[in-house]
C-alpha cells in the first residue's frame, strides 16, 4: 500500500469550521487509509501543543506542534500537503510561505480577499509547481455529480437557461442584520467576507462545473440592512452595532458560453420562515428539466438538496452521509487523482465572475469575460 499522505494543519482551532467539519471528515477512517496528520500549527505555542496532543490522542500517531509562520510546518519534511482553514484576511499571509517551500496545499475558499489575492497565490503556485486544492467542495458532493451526470447525458437535451435562487437565513448571524460576535468580520467588505464572496462564491462552483463558463455579466445590487446587530454565543444583543460595508440582495445575469442564459437572485438577512426556500435551482432544456431545491440550506458544499428530474424525484445514494460525506469524497478525490477537485486555476475563475459583478455594479453595464 502507498505510504498516506502526511497533512500539516494550520489553523486547526478548538471551535469553529475546521473543527467541526473540515478535520473531521478528513480524519473518517476510510479517509485515514490515504491521510496522516503529522502536525498542526497554530497563533501561539501554548494552542499548539494543546491541539497536537488532542489529535495524537484521537488519532493514535504523534503529532509536532508548530506555531507563527506557516513556513514553518510548511519545512517539515514530513509534511506533504499543508492544509490552510484561516479567515480569508489571512489567506495570502497564510499560503505564500507554504508554497515558497513548494509543499503542495490545501486552502479554503475564497483564497484570498480578492481577485488580485488569488491572481498572486495562483502565479506563486504555479511558478513552485505545486499542486493546489481549494474549498469548492460542492462538486464532489453526490447530488452535483448526478445532476452532472443527467445534463451531459442529454437527459433534458440542450440547455438552454438556469436560474437560481438563493437565501442566508438571518438565524445564521452571519451579515447583517444580525450578525455574531464571532463573525463582525464580515460585515466590512475588505476582509473578503461578503455574501458575494461566500454565498454566491461557493455556488457560483457547482453552477459553472456543470453548465459551463459565463460570456457575460450583469449585476444589480441593493443594501436592504445597513446595519448589524451583535449578539453574543447565547443569541442577545451585546449593545454593540456596526455599519455594513456589504450589498445583501444580488440579482445577476449573464450568458453561458454555451448560449444559455443564467440568472442568479441571491438574498440574505430574512428571518427563517416556515415556506420559504433556501434553494431553488432550474436546469431548463430543449427536451425537460432539472429543479435542485431545499427548504432548509442553501450551501450545496455541505448539504445535499433534493433534485428533480422531469417533475420526477431522483433517488440519490450517498445523500445520508451529509456534510462529512461531501468533504470526505473531496479529500478523496484529492487523494486518488482521477475526480475533479478544485484547484486554484477554479478559484481565479469564480473570482473572475464576481470580480465581473462588482465591475457591472460600479459602471453599470454588461461586462464581457
């Protein structure tokens, strides 16, 4: 059997997104055949040491403790691929000095706070030769492959327009109008946080994946909450509030190279409501169609919606293993090599659309990609 993979992990905390899910999924055990943690690298030595003995402990093999500099972890010859789960402020900071020490690497989405970001990881990576994975997991999940698989199939022959609708539950206090303690980062557009960035970031992937690149873009925006209230762990108002920097409702438009016309309407801030959907996506075609809908979240990276075929439910193996399945199948693909996982080449590509979007709400007019 191969030797597995040996991941440094910068930035595995005790609480938070690389905590709860994304470590865990790469520490299934059908996952561990292929993976060792080796080390961890944290802020400061005492999280260090803390974390590395937590996961020696669960996972039964040693692991060093590294903090500051990920060029650190990034140097240790035991170190094969340098997982990054930090806030996006600290992307480029993060992943520079890993690639410098021409480790191959793993970063959340969006890969830095801007195009330009991401352009300057991308140049870095491909100049060491690295290879790169990123947080677009939405398409190793089971529902994204098999809607895939019914439009290149011809199941509803050409396509011809999609529309998606989407919505962030204001529950999740993540923007505005409310927004948690932990999270006020985001409500100032130049940390790279936005409901664009994020939201419609993470769904622009899958939509792209399987339909294809856009020709064009055109984008209108409003601001329905200008401000955010914080609130604590326990969901009450602290009495601070802050002003929002960010648009919460997008409506954008478009193009496919292929000729089919996109459009997304994307909403953020309402309450949880009982009827309202999270997600409604339409594949239409010349021959049928394909709806993609939830009732209860929206990010299709860590859940699994219910599709439709024709009006017909499609049965779906693999949708009960939920958030840990999605991530699991992308450390796998990574692994394997023959899926597709998302490189940085993607997240420039996405960032090029939403780079489009901001472009078309500045100057008001159609942009051409």
């Amino acid at each position: 059997m191969p030797s597995r993979i040996g991941v440094g992990f910068v930035g595995l905390s005790a609480t938070g997104w690389a905590a709860t899910n994304l470590a865990p999924a790469l520490f299934q055990p059908a996952i561990q055949t292929k993976y060792q943690l080796v080390a961890v690298s944290t802020t400061n030595e005492a999280s260090a040491k803390a974390c590395a003995e937590k996961y020696a402990a669960q996972l039964g093999n040693d692991v060093k403790a590294y903090h500051g500099d990920s060029g650190l972890i990034a140097a240790d010859p035991d170190v094969d691929l340098v997982v990054v789960s930090v806030k996006t402020q600290y992307h480029k900071g993060a992943i520079l000095p890993v690639i410098a020490q021409k480790k191959n690497f793993f970063l959340e989405w969006p890969a830095g706070r801007s195009l330009e970001e991401t352009l300057e990881i991308q140049a870095a990576a491909h100049k060491q030769g690295v290879k790169s994975f990123i947080g677009l997991q939405a398409r190793n999940s089971p529902v994204i492959r098999k809607v895939k698989q019914l439009v290149d199939s011809g199941a509803i022959g050409t396509v011809r327009s999609t529309t998606m609708i989407g919505f962030v539950a204001r529950e999740n206090n993540f923007w505005p109008p409310v927004v948690g303690e932990g999270s006020v980062y985001t409500v100032d557009s130049t940390n790279g946080v936005t409901a664009l960035s994020i939201s419609v970031g993470h769904q622009l992937d899958p939509l792209t994946f399987i339909l294809g690149e856009f020709s064009t873009v055109n984008a209108t925006a409003t601001t329905i909450y200008p401000t955010a209230t914080v609130v604590g762990a326990d969901g009450k108002p602290t009495g601070q509030t802050l002003a929002a920097t960010i648009a919460d409702h997008y409506a954008i438009s478009g193009v496919l190279k292929s000729g089919a016309l996109a459009s997304i309407t994307w909403r953020t801030g309402y309450k949880n409501s009982p009827g309202r959907k999270h997600l409604l996506w339409e594949i239409d075609g010349e021959e049928g169609s394909i709806r993609v809908e939830s009732d209860d979240y929206v990010f299709m990276n860590v859940s699994n919606p219910t599709v439709y075929l024709n009006g017909e439910k499609v049965e779906i193996a693999g949708v009960e293993t939920g958030v840990l399945g999605i991530l699991g199948a992308a450390w796998e693909a990574y692994a394997d090599g023959d899926q597709p996982y998302a490189t940085i080449d993607d997240a420039v590509k996405n960032h090029r659309i939403l780079d489009a979007v901001k472009r078309s709400l500045a100057e008001g007019k159609t942009i051409v990609l």
